[in-house]
C-alpha cells in the first residue's frame, strides 16, 4: 500500500492546498503542491498559480522515467480534511498526455 504523506501539510494560502506525489514501486519519487505565482517562472502556470499536477512533474524532472509511475493528488481544507480533487481541463489534459506518451500509469485524486 501506498503511504500518503500529506497528511502532514497544512494549507499556507486561501482556503485549500492541492497536494500531489510520485511513486514508483510504493517509492516516493517526487512531492509538491499548488503554488501561487507568475508566468515568468516557466512554463506550467495558469491563472498565476502552478496546479500541484504539473508541479510534482516539473519538480521529477526527466519525464521519461514516469513509465510506471502512479500520481496521487489529494486536496486538504484548513481543518486537515480531504476534499474533492478533481482535476481542473488543462490539468487533465496533460495528465493524459503523461499516461499515453510518457507511460504514467494511474493518476489517483481525492
């Protein structure tokens, strides 16, 4: 079973964290969260926030190793609850283009 760590974080902004790791063989590869922001910090970022999504993708870096992979993205209220994660259209998007061309293998939400 896969452990989820972001049990641990509390939101810093807003309402609301979006929280998302990699794992590869029950390993965390990778871990980030949404991010508030500009466009000139690179590509990604939509409405001046980096959705955790693209983040956690951008923070493991070589693509190619995300044959395999399983992306969980969990969303936490103030309280520490687990919330809704849907993913937003832009988000979904890239998420299946990570399963089709780079080999993600499931993309789990909250």
């Amino acid at each position: 079973m896969i452990p989820i760590t972001t049990m641990d974080y509390k939101p810093t902004h807003n309402v609301h964290l979006h929280y998302a790791e990699i794992y590869k063989r029950n390993k965390l590869m990778a871990s980030s969260k949404n991010k508030i922001g500009t466009r000139s910090r690179g590509c990604g970022w939509s409405d001046n926030t980096l959705h955790a999504e693209r983040a956690v993708v951008k923070r493991f870096g070589d693509t190619s190793q995300l044959h395999g992979c399983i992306l969980i993205v969990v969303r936490i209220n103030k309280k520490g609850e687990l919330l809704n994660s849907k993913p937003c259209p832009d988000c979904h998007k890239f998420l299946q283009k990570c399963m089709k061309e780079y080999g993600l293998l499931k993309v789990m939400y909250s």
